[in-house]
C-alpha cells in the first residue's frame, strides 16, 4: 500500500516554521488545529520501537507520561506496547475506566471491554504486527487531543476465535481509531476493523458471517444507537445546496469538507466529486475496496445511494492538520441512516432501515483531494439487513 508521507511533496513538506504551534481553525471551529506537519508519523522515526531514544517533549502534554515525546509519538508506541509486546494490562492505564467505544457493531463503555476484546484478538493473531501509516490530530493538553490513527495490521491466523478455528491463513488490512485523550487517557473510541476484508482474507464468507452476527444479537438495534440527527430526513426538507464559503481569505478546510459531504450525500450531486477530487485521486475503501480517478470515488458514492435511495448523512467532526503551501490531512466522522430499498451493494432490497457511521482521511493539495482513506460499518450494516428476525427496529 502506499505510504502518504512519501508519495506527494504537497504532503511530506514539513513547514519550516519550527513546532507545531497549533492556531485556532477556519469555519468557526473552536478547535485548535496544527497548521504543519512538525509532529506527524514518518518512515524510520523509531516509534515503532518503544526503546528508541525519540527525543525531547515536542509540545505540551499535561498529565502524559514522561516518555511520550507527543500525541503521535503517544498513540503509536501504545498501540506497539498493547498490541505487539501484547502487554494487554497497559490497557488499564491508558484508557478512562468509564471509556466509551464505538465499533463495527455498535458501543460499549468501559475498560473492561477493551481488555476482553483485546485478549480474544491476540489469540487468534498472536504474531500480529500493526504499522502505523498515519496518525491526524488536533486540540491540546487543554481542551484534549483528538487523533485519527490509520494502521496495517499484518499477522497469522494461528488461533480460535467467533467465526471458527484457526485457518493458517496470513491477515494483511488496514484499520482507523480515532481518540479523544486527556491526560494519558483514552476517553472515548471510534474504531473500523475493516472486519468484511478481514473475514474474505480468511475465507469466510462475509454475508452468512455478518447473518450469524446479527441473530445472535452481535448488532446494536437501531432504537438503541446514537447517532447524529440527519437533517435530510426531518420533516422532509428539500435538501438546498450548501451554503457557499464566507469572505475569508485562503482555504477554508472545513467548509470544503462539510459541502462536499452534504452535496453528494444528501443533494445526490455527484458533479461535486469533479470539483473537489484530483482527476488522479486514490481511493481506498472498507472491505479493501481500491480505485484510482474521479469514476472511481463517484462509483462508490453511487453504489451506496442506489443500495440506500433515502440515505441521509451528517459530518459529526472534522478536524485536520497542514496549511495551503504544504497541503493538508483531514479527519472527518460522519453518520448516515437510510433504507435498503435499492440494487447496490447489497443485492435484493430487504426494506429495512440501517445505521451506518464512519471515518473518512482525506489527502488535500493545491485545494483537490489527492487521496482518500474512507471505512463505515460495513460488516453490521450486512449484519443489520440479513438477520433473520422481524424486529420492529427495521421497519420492514
């Protein structure tokens, strides 16, 4: 897979202005967004190794351990300590007690889930190495930092898990965790496995899998999740375009990002993907999907509003990294709801609603997006449209 730090200049530039002294963002963002990549993942920079000197503190981190260098450095060597040196009780002190998670199937809260979880994954996979490929941030030690961490996991399947015994057979994918982190503490998780490409890749077939899942109450039901008010599906409101960016000067991140979101999700307005995608784009996308173009971006939107004709998105957060000279790296989490009435992805329309969430990293140069890391919950949205009962949450 290509690694974002080397394959453009816009995005490997470092701005030459010394730290990352974060400034207040555009759009009326009370966040505080980095405007370079001073603190970024980069090949052979040693986080990969927990003993490797990484020098001294980069920014203030209030309340963090003394070794963490900052909030990239943080993120990538607990992952390594958790995940590959399997020390699975480092669980305890960097995640909140009370810690929210939302995952492929829904949320959960506190820190016992996460040891749970963690322990069945490194059985199945006890030889699973996780190479971070980016981690986005923004925020502070005062108001918390966000991060959105894109890693490779590559490993064996050497052990028993939910879909059966082991097979053998070698594990290549990618994941996204986003965080919200005060003080050395994750408080609140969103995180994708990429769970459909991690089933095909082991040769379990994903529909009958995610069938299971759901009757045997793996699947949140819809009345019971939390998500964001889609706008398009209240009082039913002709959805208008999006309002046109204010008066202020140089790239408006946010307001790009919200725009073109809303006019291809809820206007249907597929021409914008023209105005704001490279002509090259790379697009990478959940169940391992790839593509390269506009076609390709304007392919899988289509998919996805013929699968759901009634779907409705809300951007839930944004937040991004970079300045206009050396382009930008953009966090979005957005949530959708909508009914399988179509012919798309999912073949024969059942007629239920489904609830779909997800984090899409976008790659900006010269104010185009030049590529595109985007998963949802693919793998609980089968699990909501195949199971078997006739709950009153799908509204058959």
């Amino acid at each position: 897979m290509p690694k974002t730090d080397d394959q453009s200049p816009a995005i490997a530039a470092t701005a030459t202005n010394g730290n990352a002294a974060p400034t207040t963002a555009k759009s009326g963002s009370t966040r505080i967004m980095p405007p370079n990549f001073d603190i970024a993942v980069r090949p052979a920079n040693g986080a990969d190794m927990p003993g490797y000197p990484t020098g001294d503190r980069r920014h203030s981190t209030r309340g963090f351990e003394d070794q963490y260098t900052d909030i990239v450095d943080y993120i990538v060597r607990i992952t390594h300590r958790i995940w590959e040196d399997q020390d699975v009780g480092y669980i305890y002190d960097t995640y909140a007690p009370g810690c929210r998670v939302s995952n492929d199937s829904g949320f959960a809260f506190g820190v016992e889930h996460m040891v749970e979880g963690t322990i069945q994954s490194i059985n199945a996979f006890p030889d699973l190495r996780v190479y971070s490929d980016d981690v986005i941030w923004a925020g502070d030690d005062e108001q918390g930092f966000v991060t959105s961490h894109r890693a490779i996991n590559i490993g064996h399947h050497t052990g028993p898990w939910q879909w059966g015994p082991a097979t053998s057979r070698k594990l290549e994918t990618w994941v996204i965790a986003n965080c919200l982190v005060r003080e050395n503490e994750i408080v609140e998780e969103w995180v994708l496995y990429n769970m459909g490409a991690k089933l095909k890749q082991l040769g379990i077939d994903v529909v009958d899998a995610a069938r299971a899942y759901g009757n045997n109450g793996g699947t949140a039901p819809l009345t019971e999740r939390d998500y964001t008010e889609v706008a398009r599906l209240a009082g039913g409101r002709k959805p208008l375009p999006y309002p046109q960016a204010s008066s202020r000067t140089g790239f408006d991140v946010e307001h790009m990002v919200r725009a073109l979101f809303h006019d291809v999700f809820n206007r249907r307005d597929f021409s914008a993907i023209n105005k704001a995608y490279s002509p090259t784009v790379l697009f990478h996308g959940a169940t391992n999907r790839e593509g390269r173009g506009r076609n390709d971006v304007r392919a899988f939107a289509r998919g996805l509003l013929s699968t759901f004709p009634d779907l409705g998105v809300a951007v839930d957060e944004v937040y991004w990294m970079g300045n206009d000279r050396d382009g930008y790296r953009v966090c979005v989490r957005w949530t959708g709801t909508g009914t399988h009435r179509g012919y798309g992805f999912y073949g024969t329309p059942t007629g239920r609603r489904a609830h779909l969430w997800g984090i899409t990293q976008l790659y900006i140069a010269d104010g185009r997006i030049i590529e595109e890391w985007n998963l949802f919950n693919e793998f609980d949205v089968l699990a909501q449209l195949q199971r078997d009962d006739e709950s009153a949450e799908f509204l058959r």
